[in-house]
C-alpha cells in the first residue's frame, strides 16, 4: 500500500463478467449518530475515525465497498449542525456538497434520541437542498436501545415528515440490518464501469488518513474544546527497504498552553497518542510503523487555506 492513492480512469470489472453498478452514497445526519461506524462497517475496515466526541468527522471521507457486481462509495460527511466558527461553516458546507452530489443519500439517526430539533432541521433544509427525484433513505440506527413499538412509532413520524424511499433498522456498531441497507444501495445504483480498483477501500491519501488515526487518539485523550482546536497533518512519509514505513506528523494548536496539555507531564500524553495511532496505522497498512510526532503552536490555523486543503475542505466555505 503506497502513501496516496488516486481515482484511476477505470476501475475495473467483476471476473464473472456481469453488468457492473457504480455510485456515492452520502451519510449525512446530525454529530455523533453513527455515520462513521456505519461507514466503517459497510466498508469493512476503519477509514473513518470513530470518537464518543461529536463534529469529530471533517472531511468528506470515501470508503468503498462492494455488494456483488455493485461499487459503493460512501461519503462520510461531517455532521450537520449549526455552524458557528469558519471551520464548522466549512465542515457543514462539505457535507451538504457531498449530499447534493450522491446518487443515493441516507439519513441517519439515531433510535433513543429521535425526531430532535436537530433531525427537523436537516429534514427541512433537504426540501430546498436536495434535487428532487434524488432517492433519499432513512436508517434509524441504535435500535437495540428501544423497545419495537417506539421503534414503528418513530419510522411513522418520520416518514410523515419526508417521503423516504425505504427505511432501515440498524445497528452500525453490532451490524444489525447493515447488510439489508448495503444490498437495497447496491440494488438502486446506476449502471456503469467502477470507479476504483476492487480492493482498494478508500480514495483519501493514505497520508491524510494517517493524520486521521492520530487525530482519534488525540480526541479521545483529550478533553472539553481542545481536540477541536488542533489538527494533524503528516509531514514525511518515507517507505523503507526493509519493509517498514516512517511516518512525521505535526500536531497543530493554537495556544501555548494547549501545547502542554497535548505533551502531558514528561510526553506522556503525546508518547501514548503515538503508540495507539501505531498500533491502527500498523494494522491498517499491514507494516511496521514508526511513528513521530510534533507538537506546534498555530495561533492562527484555524484561518489558515492551507490547513484547511490538507483537511480536504475548501476554505471559501468558511466564509
């Protein structure tokens, strides 16, 4: 696996020779209701991080999974919500770019908290985003945190709401249902050629993707506002002739006092981040990684276009 991937112009076709299918689907919901699991487990590997934080997604990240002769690309956008910093104008632009631009879209949300303000609010502002004709499916996950009759009641508020071309019951963490929703998208998308080899599973930079695993395990050592005020971008990727590969990154904060935060006492803190990204990043590329980090202060990043570009969002949007 080398250190960025790109779109080939033809991604090839089953052996068997059927008719190929291919498409982006969209997961778009409010923070924290399970896009990324969701993503992770129809794709079966971890190309999304997965945090109990919310607006912990950025980009829009492309997993890639396949259903028979079908090609699935899913886009993990960020989480809707309402944006009150350029970086979280940017973050929700992307993940309404990348719902006005799937073939399917689904919205997911989550069984024990509901039809939320939140949900309403997405539910409208899809009325007036969303083309028409534009199939959009409802996946109400979580489910094995409330009894069935809250469960009918919920998918019939909803679907009063919105007209939903089919709704599913999931659990993204357990799999419960995933595999019904992976063949209904399979079963609905246009046909045509792949876009993408059969094997490959994402179509981020493999660097960016590295920058992302840190991220998490910053995010979940970190507490309160800080994991939203920094970022990671991998600065080196050397791959080695004995079969390893040396990975620098730079962790970005905006204050000196963050920077100590993320350092800990001694370099704790940063030196067990580190050991936890090695560990996923090992597994992930199926190689030795040695992984080293640096922790900068940014007082400015967060207005940066150059940070913003190497999160995959467009900078403009923050306006």
């Amino acid at each position: 696996m080398t250190s960025d991937t790109e779109t080939p112009e033809s991604g090839g076709t089953p052996d068997n020779g059927a008719p190929t299918k291919a498409g982006f689907v969209a997961l778009i919901g409010e923070p924290n209701a399970g896009k990324s699991t969701l993503l992770n487990r129809m794709v079966g590997s971890k190309v999304s991080i997965v945090t109990h934080k919310v607006q912990t997604t950025r980009s829009r990240v492309r997993g890639i999974a396949m259903e028979g002769s079908a090609q699935i690309v899913f886009v993990d956008t960020p989480g809707l919500f309402r944006p009150r910093r350029r970086l979280d104008r940017a973050m929700v632009a992307a993940a309404w770019g990348g719902a006005a631009d799937a073939d399917i879209i689904v919205l997911l949300i989550e069984a024990h908290r509901g039809l939320t303000e939140g949900v309403q609010a997405i539910i409208d502002s899809m009325r007036d985003r969303i083309p028409r004709g534009q199939q959009v499916a409802l996946a109400i996950n979580k489910i094995d945190r409330v009894k069935a009759e809250v469960l009918l009641a919920l998918s019939q508020k909803l679907n009063d709401s919105f007209p939903f071309s089919e709704t599913f019951m999931i659990s993204a963490e357990k799999g419960y249902g995933v595999d019904r929703l992976r063949q209904w998208i399979a079963a609905e998308l246009p046909s045509g050629p792949w876009f993408y080899p059969e094997d490959q599973i994402a179509d981020l930079p493999m660097r960016q993707i590295a920058a992302e695993i840190t991220r998490e395990k910053l995010t979940l050592r970190l507490h309160e506002e800080l994991p939203y005020q920094l970022t990671v971008e991998t600065e080196k990727w050397e791959d080695r002739k004995d079969g390893s590969t040396r990975i620098d990154q730079i962790i970005y904060v905006a204050r000196d006092g963050h920077k100590g935060i993320v350092l800990g006492n001694r370099g704790e803190t940063v030196k067990g981040v580190g050991q936890a990204a090695r560990v996923d990043l090992t597994e992930f590329l199926g190689r030795p990684v040695h992984l080293f980090l640096q922790v900068k202060v940014r007082p400015n990043w967060l207005e940066e276009p150059e940070r913003y570009s190497e999160m995959g969002l467009d900078f403009k949007d923050g306006n």
